[in-house]
C-alpha cells in the first residue's frame, strides 16, 4: 500500500506544479524579449507540440467522478460532454442542462457507459478501492472495443504519482478526447473531491511539459555561465536575494523544484551533452549522472548571487 501523504505535503507538490509553470512563463518572456522567437511562434508551438493537453472530457454525468470531470473541464474552459440516459438521469436528480450532455434514446446507465468508450479516444478510471459496478463495466467496455484505459486506485497510488501517470499515459496513446469514469458519490463521498485534485495536478504537469517543448525548441544552453546567465536574467529580485541567503546545506531543498525544472528545460536527461560536459568540468566529475548536474548549476547560480544579491546587516 502507497504511503499515506501528509496534507502539507500535497500542498508542497501544487507549490511545486506552480512554481515550475510561473518559472516557465518567466522563460518565455525573456525568450520573446531577447527576440529569440515571436510570441505567435511560441504559442503556435505550443499548440501543436507532443506535449499539448487534452482537447476534451467527457463522462456519463453521474455524481462523484463523473461529475468531477465535467466540473474540471467547465473551470479551465475545455470543451466537455459525452452521453446521459433519457431524462439525464443520475442519482441525484436530472442532470442541470448547464452541463452539455447528450441524451441516450435509452434510459440504461449501461448503453451510456458503452458509448462514452466508443466516443472517446481513452477512458481514465477512478476509485478508491476495486472496481465495482459500473466502473468495471467501463473497464469491460474498453477491452470490448479495444480503446486505452487506466485504472487508478487512489488507495495506493499517491496523488502526485497518479498526476504523473496519467500524462505518461495520454502522450503515449495521443488522446484528444478523455472519457472520465468512476465510483458514484453514494457509494464513495470522497471521490469528487480527489478527482478534482489529480485532473489539477495532471493539468498543471501537462501544461509545464508544453511549455518546455516549446521552450525547448529555442535552443538551449551550452554552458553552466550561459544556463546560470538565464536564470539571473528571468529570476525576481525577491528570488534572488531569498536564494542567496540561503545556506549552503539548505540548497539540498531546490533540488526538486528548481533541480527539475533545470533538467526539464536545459535538456539534461534528454542530449544536451555540451552542458552536461560543463557541469562535469566544474565539478571534477567525468562521469558525473546527469540528474545530478542540476546541483552543479544551481550551486554556482547560488555562488554568483551571494556575491550580488546577499543582504549586507547595517549596524
């Protein structure tokens, strides 16, 4: 069984998700300043690169996960839908139209489930615990018609873990329309709430990873002076002055927020050997790994702001 997640510790991961898109949106702008590309051929990238969001939720509108989804979809202006039983029937009374399902001819919940699959490029299953009911029959369904589904138990699979297989899971199968299944709120009352989170977390980390595709498609540096250069160039004042008062012991601490974004961005893990060869030179490292050069960067970034950045005490 996955470890139980403290509360803060989720809170440090949305911290993280964001702190990763605010630094990529910094990028950008200095990217777009320098004239190193236009900001139309930035978001026309960003459009159509490997990494782009899926285009469209749909579900069978029923409360608990179902409903979840199309809640998500509505707050960050996607299109949503999918099919409903006659009468838009769920437990919890009509569907409001608000929501913009279609009606079966039918009143099975079943003939609903099956077209949802067929309708979709994937379905993506939710519960806390075995799949039961009408969640299993979605599982069916999709081996029936042979379209990707993933199941995640939210029992055992963290939060954040779950964010990150789901976007593994949606780059791989290319999906553009995402069916949404899972346990009813009468059956799990917390299940809404949780598939709000992880649609949250997967969006934030599906937003990054189109930002550094497109960021990435700039060029990047060749050098640790030229990748510590940009981050001095894009980072607040109040980041700079809080990273340079930092003591050295406690830069272990942006090794995961800032040390994966370093790694994202420049490349490191993805071919960029000409900086991967610069931070093994600094470091009289020749076989230093390459998710351990992020620290290399972030240690001399630190290094070049304690020298300009430290806040003096005037006695």
């Amino acid at each position: 069984m996955a470890k139980k997640l403290d509360p803060a510790d989720l809170v440090s991961f949305k911290e993280l998700l964001m702190a990763n898109s605010i630094m990529a949106d910094a990028l950008v702008q200095l990217l777009i300043e320098k004239e190193l590309i236009t900001q139309e051929d930035f978001f026309t990238k960003l459009n159509t690169g490997p990494g782009k969001v899926i285009s469209k939720i749909i579900s069978g509108g029923q409360t608990g996960a179902d409903r979840a989804a199309l809640d998500f979809a509505i707050k960050i202006e996607i299109p949503h839908g999918g099919w409903i039983p006659k009468g838009r029937l769920a437990e919890d009374g009509p569907l409001p139209s608000t929501y913009k399902l279609k009606e079966m001819r039918t009143k099975s919940y079943s003939k609903r489930t099956e077209q949802n699959v067929i309708d979709s490029d994937a379905t993506l299953i939710l519960s806390h615990g075995k799949l039961t009911g009408g969640s299993k029959l979605t599982q069916e369904f999709a081996d029936k018609h042979k379209k990707p589904c993933l199941h995640i138990d939210l029992k055992e699979t963290p939060e954040f873990e779950a964010a990150e297989q789901v976007l593994k899971w949606t780059l791989k199968n290319r999906i553009a329309i995402l069916n949404v299944a899972g346990s009813r709120a009468s059956k799990d009352p917390d299940i809404y709430k949780a598939t709000i989170d992880l649609l949250e977390a997967f969006y934030h980390l599906a937003v990054h990873e189109e930002k550094v595709v497109a960021i990435r498609e700039t060029g990047t540096p060749k050098t640790v002076d030229e990748a510590v250069n940009i981050l001095i160039e894009y980072m607040s004042l109040k980041n700079k002055s809080g990273l340079a008062k930092l003591s050295e012991d406690n830069l272990r601490n942006l090794r995961l927020s800032l040390g994966i974004y370093i790694r994202d961005v420049f490349r490191l893990d993805t071919g960029n050997r000409d900086l991967l060869e610069s931070c093994r030179e600094i470091s009289k490292d020749k076989y230093l790994h390459h998710s351990q050069a992020p620290v290399v960067i972030i240690n001399e970034l630190w290094k070049s702001l304690r020298k300009t950045h430290k806040l003096r005490v005037v006695k």
